[in-house]
C-alpha cells in the first residue's frame, strides 16, 4: 500500500492565534477582520511582518517585507507585537489534538506538521474525509483554522497545503502532479525562491512543468546540487517518510538568529560552526549519540525549510556534525538571504551503547577515539574556564554576536 500523508498548516498562525488572545481578554476586534499584522522591534532585527490578516493581504502587504513599507500601503493598518510563549502554547496544544487522531507526527515548526495517515486509514472512508474532520474540529474546538495537504510524497501534500486557503483540503498525489502541479509557476514550488527561480527563467524554465521536463545535468551545472533538488520535488520525487519520536527523545538541537542575514556560503559554515560545536558539547555532556541530524533554515522573507540524514554509526563530535551540516545546507539553501540556521539532532543512544564495526572500520575508529578524547578535553577547559577559552580562530569575533535559542 502506498503511503499517504497528510501536512497541516495552521492558516496566519501569529495573527489567528494573536486576534483569539485578544478576544478572550475583551477585546471587541478581531484582528482577522481588519487590515492587521503582527509586526516587531526594528531594534532586534523584528521589524518586520511576522503574519498578516486577509484584509491586509489585499492591499499587496506580504510576509516578511519591513513594517514601514506596509503602513506605506495601508496608513491605517493595525500592528501587534508577537508573543512567542503564546504561540508555543498553542502549537503544543495543537499537537496534542492532531496527536488523537494519529501518533505519528512530524513536526516542522511551531505551526505545521506532517502525520502519516497510513496506520489510520482503515478508521475513515477517505483520507479527505479524515482531513475534514481534523480542519472542522480544531475550527470548533480551538477557533482557528488549517489547511490539509494530502498526497503519497512529503513534498507534495506540502505543496497541496499551499494551495487555495484558508480552512481547506487539498490532494496532491503523485499521478495528479501532471494536471494540478505543472502548470504552476516556478514560485509555486516548494524550495524554489526568487534568485532560483531568476536562474531558471534565464534558462526559459518558466513553469513547474518545463522545470520537470529540463536536463538535471543543466540545472545542476547552474544551480549545483539544488538545481536537482528541485527538478526531483518538480516531479515529485521525495523519499523521505514522516519521523514520529515519542517525547523523550525529542533530541538535542540549537538554532542562531544572525545578526546579519548570510548572503554567502562561508557567511553560514561560520554560523553552522558555531552550533555544531554546541550541539556536540550538550551530547556529551548528556553521555548520548545521534543517529539523525537535520538542519533549519528560515529565510529573510520568513520562508522555514528543514533538510535532514541518518547515520551508518551514532556520532557525537563536532566535526562529523559541522561537515554533515554544511553539506544539508548546500543542498538546500536556494542562495536567499538567511536569517536564521538551526542544527538538531535526534534518535539518540547511549554512549555505552555498543557499535557494530566492520573489519574496515578499525582505522576510523581509531581516528575517531582520538578526536573524541579532543573533543572531552575541549569540554574540560571551556567548563572550567568558560566558553570563550578555546575557540576556533574562525570563530574569533564573531560568535558573541549570534543570537542562540
């Protein structure tokens, strides 16, 4: 049986979640009925818009662009700060709810998931039908809504969310691509941004279906390995599974927020540095290795992307993770400005847990006993005499300005 998964996104999570916290406390205005957006402080590099309402949306304000240009367009526009706790609470009570209905449960961000429907499927007469119940009870149960892509690729139910919103569901199974996918235009693909899609056009690649049609050996040639990325997702090529983990190996992870958005490559290794080293540092200190390591990007426009790989063996030193990290990255990053880069890691074991090596891993692991020793003693010296003890001269000056989460 083919699989079929489902990706649910929360519509305008901020201002939805925002304009019911207001009405709960009295509030006489809901922010979703009027030119609104949750906006914040050009000081931390939150000047920007987080979400916007359906009427601010028509007056051509978007995501993402700075706050002054949307009062440019609309004097009259209402702004709110974010509140980042309310938005965590609401997403775990989310996932809790989405959670009852299926425990295997991919969580992306803070406002969107996938789940495999796959197990559940013989409980409702169709996927959509399921779908609906989830969007009709989360609509009466928490007073916002969702979209519900639906398809048997990841990729491909998180384009059919994209689709016409807000509080509907949509199918994007692998034989419909043909008929609802190509003849969208490239900025309708997921992981396609602007510079890309520049690329493409130059090259007269102007929808989703001259892209699937094209030579991968071209776009790779202009694009490098994110040109084959996306002629894969433009044919629907993705074959990766929803990663459910019960809640106490959730992982160890750390993500930056720049003081700079990265326009360069060795702008973000500096970046992935730095977090790969932390990450390192807190496996150890919690005697675990990963078997799993992905990566976060979120975009200057506040687009958020995840590219994740699996272990032969589990790791825990700084520059296996650095140097896997690097190569998710070059993968994905579609050469947009960045604003944010986290690394996690997940499936976690016991350093005590015993390794399975072939006759041919002698050497390497003798390599990596040595870096592992390097790597406590590291830990050593920066415990007893701070972080700042000993640090990699790339890193000299640059790391105090980074923003960690």
């Amino acid at each position: 049986m083919e699989p079929v998964i489902f990706h649910i996104d929360v519509n305008s999570a901020y201002l939805s979640w925002t304009a019911l916290e207001r009405l709960k406390s009295g509030d006489d205005i809901d922010l979703r009925q009027i030119p609104a957006i949750v906006g914040g402080d050009m000081e931390k590099r939150h000047g920007v818009v987080l979400a916007k309402s359906v009427p601010a949306k028509k007056y051509g304000i978007r995501t993402g662009e700075p706050v002054v240009n949307a009062f440019r367009k609309c004097p009259s526009l209402f702004m709110v700060p974010p509140d980042h706790k309310l938005y965590a609470r609401r997403s775990r009570e989310l996932m809790t709810y989405l959670s009852d209905f299926c425990p295997d449960i991919e969580q992306v961000s803070v406002d969107e998931c996938y789940m495999d429907y796959t197990p559940i499927a013989g409980n409702y007469p169709t996927p959509v039908s399921c779908a609906d119940k989830i969007r009709d009870g989360i609509r009466q149960q928490f007073g916002f809504t969702v979209n519900v892509g639906i398809s048997d690729r990841k990729v491909l139910a998180k384009m059919a969310s994209d689709f016409r919103k807000p509080d509907l569901t949509h199918t994007l199974f692998s034989y419909e691509i043909e008929k609802k996918m190509w003849p969208l235009p490239l900025s309708s693909l997921y992981m396609c941004g602007k510079s890309s899609a520049e690329t493409l056009h130059k090259l007269e690649i102007l929808t989703i279906g001259d892209l699937a049609h094209a030579d991968p050996g071209i776009l790779e040639a202009h694009l490098k390995s994110h040109g084959r990325l996306l002629w894969q997702y433009a044919n629907g090529i993705d074959p990766s599974t929803v990663i459910s983990e019960p809640a106490q190996a959730k992982g160890i992870g750390n993500s930056i927020t720049l003081p700079h958005d990265a326009c360069t490559l060795p702008q973000a290794k500096t970046a992935l540095l730095s977090l790969s080293e932390s990450v390192a540092a807190r496996l150890r200190a919690a005697g675990r290795k990963a078997l799993m390591e992905s990566i976060e990007i979120k975009y200057a426009d506040f687009r958020t992307i995840s590219h994740q790989t699996t272990f032969p063996s589990p790791v825990d030193g700084d520059q296996i993770i650095y140097e896997t990290a690097c190569r998710l990255f070059e993968e994905t990053w579609d050469h947009n400005p960045v604003r944010l880069l986290g690394i996690r890691t997940a499936r976690l074991c016991s350093v005590s847990e015993p390794v399975q090596l072939s006759l041919f891993d002698s050497r390497q692991s003798m390599i990596s006993e040595k870096q592992h020793k390097l790597n406590e003693a590291i830990d050593v010296i920066r415990k007893r005499y701070g972080k700042d003890a000993i640090m990699r001269g790339s890193l000299l000056g640059k790391e105090g300005n980074f923003q960690k989460h």
